[in-house]
C-alpha cells in the first residue's frame, strides 16, 4: 500500500505543482502514537491550502489509516486534475 500512496503524492505534486502551491500542500502523515500506557493509534494528517478539507483522523491499525490516506489521495488527484482540465 505504501507504493500506491508514493504514486498517488506524486501526481498530487505534479498536479498542484503547476500552479501556486505551499510546501505543506505537498505533505502527508500517518503518525504512530502512543498516548497513556494505551496500544498505539495511527493518525492520518494533511493540512494544506489546495486541498482545503483538513485530513485527521485515528485508526487502530497503519493498514486502515493507509487505506483511508489512498482514498483521500485518489479523490484529490481526480479532482484537481479535474479542475485542471476545465481551465
């Protein structure tokens, strides 16, 4: 999974990278925390301008926070690839 969410940042770069973007548009996490003696959470994170829709959001497993990221991704690409070709 980790290879889907490598191609689908780069096309989000390419994508975004041909108009104004900020650094932060182009950065995503998937945190591993650990918090009160408790078993770790994964957070998924993504606070950029493009993509005005703030991503975070916990998991119990990296496999569901990555399948969530992938799915964000995907409808981000679609759509600014989309808005790039109406203009």
């Amino acid at each position: 999974m980790d290879h889907q969410i490598t191609a689908l940042t780069k096309q989000w770069f390419e994508l975004v990278g041909r108009d104004h973007h900020k650094d932060r548009d182009c950065h995503f996490y998937v945190e591993k925390r650990w918090s009160y003696g408790e078993p770790p959470v994964y957070v998924v994170q993504h606070q950029g301008y493009v993509w005005d829709e703030p991503i975070d959001e916990t998991f119990p497993t990296y496999t569901a926070a990555a399948r969530l990221l992938v799915e964000k991704l995907r409808e981000m690409v679609a759509a600014e690839r989309e808005w790039s070709e109406s203009g």
